[in-house]
C-alpha cells in the first residue's frame, strides 16, 4: 500500500515526522512525500520526495485522508490540537504518530523505537569517508568538539538573538574547544570552523549536518532546523553528550523529554547568561 505525506512547513518539521517515515517503511508500507523545502533532507530514504504540495490534494493544516491515504504530518494541524499536548515536543509527535499507527496497524515495543534515525548507510559513502578524514584530527586537537546551531528560528520557538558575540568570547577564552557553526558567522578565530567548510559546496547539508553532530560533545541551538536534525536517536540516548538550549518553552529545547544525553534549558537571552551558561557545560 503506497501512503501519502505531506507537510506545508519548514525542515524541522519534516525532520520530526521521520517516526511516522520509519515505521511505514518497516512495516512494508511504500511512501511518497510532497513538501517544501528542498528534496535532499529525505535522500536517505531514497526516491520518497513527490514533489512540492498540491493545494487539491494536501490541505494546509488540515486533518488525515485516510479513506485516500493521504497523511498531514505537521504537528499543526487540526487547530494545533497536539502541539496543545506539550509544545513541538516528543510527547506532541506521539499521540500524532499513533493516531497514524493505529489506523494501519502498526505497532512498537517502546518509545526509543520511534525517536528519529537516520538512515546514513543511504548516503554517499565517500561523501561520509570524506568529512570523517576532516573531522578526526580534530578531536585529538582539540579538548571537545561544540556544533553551535547560530541559524535562527522560523516558528517563533525562540528569540532570534546575534549568536556572534557568544561565538567570538567562547572561541577567543576556550582555545582548546574547536567550535563548529551551521550558519555564516563573521567570528574569524582559528578554532571557529562553519559546517559548510566541511560538509562541501553541497546543495543542502542537514543530513550531513546529523552526521557531524555524532562526533560533538556539546550541541547548542534553539529549535533551528539545523538544530533539530541532531535530535537523531544516537545523540538523545548517548548519556555523554550535552544540549544546550534557549527557547521559550522548554519542551522545544529539551524535545526529548526522557533524553539520556544531558539536557541544560533556558529562556534567560541575556547574552552575558548565554555564555555562562554554555562555560559552565565546557569547563565540566
């Protein structure tokens, strides 16, 4: 049986709807997807990208066809009936993804098993030979790895605040940290590397941004999408990782609510609070 999705808002709110992805194609179902942003963020899953949205078929906010198969996977919908339940958060998304699973029958052991994967086998092997050869004189160089999600917010999840004036005293006090940016930043110091630099001239780099974020000791963000695609279940269930987040609620920055990797949360956008905040979690 072949299943529509759709989703008519930004990446990373196409990157949480991998639970549902993940488990219609475990269970046999075949799936095409219509959003848009650019076609790349779901090239792990193969051919799935079925074009941009189709206002005939896919009804912006609306709920699940599912007499036609054709699923809404924005946690929008429906007068934001789940983003009601706790924000853009796991405990969002789960009632969303069983309301989905139950139609069609699929089951789960536990809630680890829908946390979202991606599937970098999938993925051009030299491309990850590539930024592995980078990326591994790096982490004998330097003390930690810091990926710096410095993208701003579209959904008004948190304030858009200049992540420079962080970027600049961290890098300039932490010479020992190497400090990886997924946006342009006019912070030249020697340990301050944009993603891009590494990742290539390439069209779109969230996937290979999830790949970087493995390797990092401490990711900081605010409900980004960069930011999002490091909430990969390797990241959420490594208990030696830390996230640092900024947003007005917390459930979007802590998403995972039962997360092993340590969760630091604030709404205090005091640039001064900021950078203490993220010290505190290097000095560790």
């Amino acid at each position: 049986m072949k299943i529509n999705l759709y989703n008519d808002f930004h990446n990373g709110d196409i990157f949480y709807s991998r639970i549902i992805i993940e488990q219609l194609l475990k269970n046999g179902f075949e799936v095409s997807y219509n959003h848009g942003m650019n076609p790349q963020i779901l090239s792990d899953y193969g051919d799935i990208y079925n074009g941009p949205l189709d206002p005939n078929i896919h009804v912006s906010r609306g709920g699940n066809n599912f007499e036609q198969n054709i699923i809404n996977t924005w946690i929008g919908k429906e007068d934001a009936k789940f983003v009601k339940v706790d924000a853009c958060s796991f405990r969002g998304y789960v009632p969303l993804a069983n309301e989905i699973f139950d139609y069609y029958g699929i089951k789960y052991d536990n809630e680890e098993d829908i946390l979202p994967v991606v599937r970098f086998d999938n993925l051009p092997s030299k491309q990850l030979e590539q930024i592995t050869d980078i990326l591994y004189p790096f982490g004998i160089s330097y003390d930690k790895i810091i990926m710096i999600c410095n993208n701003n917010c579209l959904s008004g999840q948190s304030e858009n605040f200049d992540f420079d004036p962080i970027i600049s005293h961290l890098s300039a006090n932490y010479p020992k940290c190497l400090f990886l940016v997924t946006n342009d930043t006019s912070v030249t110091n020697e340990n301050v590397l944009k993603v891009s630099t590494i990742t290539g001239k390439v069209d779109c780099d969230l996937l290979l941004i999830s790949y970087i974020s493995k390797v990092c000791d401490i990711i900081v963000g605010r409900a980004s999408g960069p930011y999002c695609y490091t909430h990969i279940k390797e990241n959420l269930l490594n208990d030696k990782k830390t996230y640092i987040s900024f947003t007005y609620y917390s459930s979007e920055g802590i998403w995972y609510h039962n997360s092993k990797s340590k969760q630091v949360w604030s709404d205090n956008y005091n640039l001064n609070h900021i950078c203490e905040t993220i010290e505190n979690e290097i000095k560790i």
